[in-house]
C-alpha cells in the first residue's frame, strides 16, 4: 500500500451490506511492523475443527455486531459486542465460534510483531 499525500477520510460502517456470503477483509493502514485491518462477518464462523494459529500479536475490537471467540484449553467462549476488545498473542490458537447472522458485525484488528 502507497503512503498517502492527503488526508485519507472513511467509515468503518460503509459497505456493510449483509448480503455477502464471505467475510470481508479490508486493510485500512500498514507499516513496517503492524497492519490495520478492517473486517466484516455476516454470520461466518472458522469451520468446526479449525483452529487459528498466527505468527502475529491481533488486537481486535467490536465495533458493530456480536460475536463469539473460544480460545484453546479455555472452558468457555468470550462473548463480544460492540466496544469489547481482545489480545491474541502470537499463536494463541483460537476460534470464532459465531457472528451475529441477522447484522453485520464489524471488526478493527491490529496484527503486529510479536
């Protein structure tokens, strides 16, 4: 991504249309060491079985919508809405169990060097 000359403007809720059947993932800002994510679910979840596991750090916050994450090894999932943010260290292995099916769910996530 080319550095801007001017003032970048926009919305975290545009183009938040539900009738998409992938997740959208769209990176507003990148540097040397971090990439600002933009991402939204309509109901998508990591496939049953799967489990993430990132070589990054991910900050990620609510911003629209609900979710569920589970994390490895832990009893219980943590339910997200908007303003809940989480810490992912580099390969915590987890999981989005789901995300709202009847609203977007809006997302920012940070991934950085661990």
């Amino acid at each position: 991504m080319d550095k801007p000359t001017a003032p970048t403007v926009g919305s975290l809720l545009a183009h938040t249309e539900s009738d998409f059947d992938e997740e959208v993932f769209d990176t507003l800002l990148e540097g040397g060491r971090f990439r600002l994510l933009r991402i939204v679910s309509n109901g998508q979840a990591t496939p049953e079985g799967v489990w993430l596991d990132q070589d990054d750090d991910e900050w990620v916050v609510l911003i629209k919508g609900a979710a569920m994450l589970r994390i490895d090894g832990e009893a219980k999932a943590h339910a997200l809405t908007p303003g809940d943010w989480m810490l992912l260290p580099a390969h915590c292995r987890h999981r989005v169990e789901w995300t709202a099916p009847d609203q977007p769910t809006v997302w920012l996530a940070l991934h950085s060097d661990p």
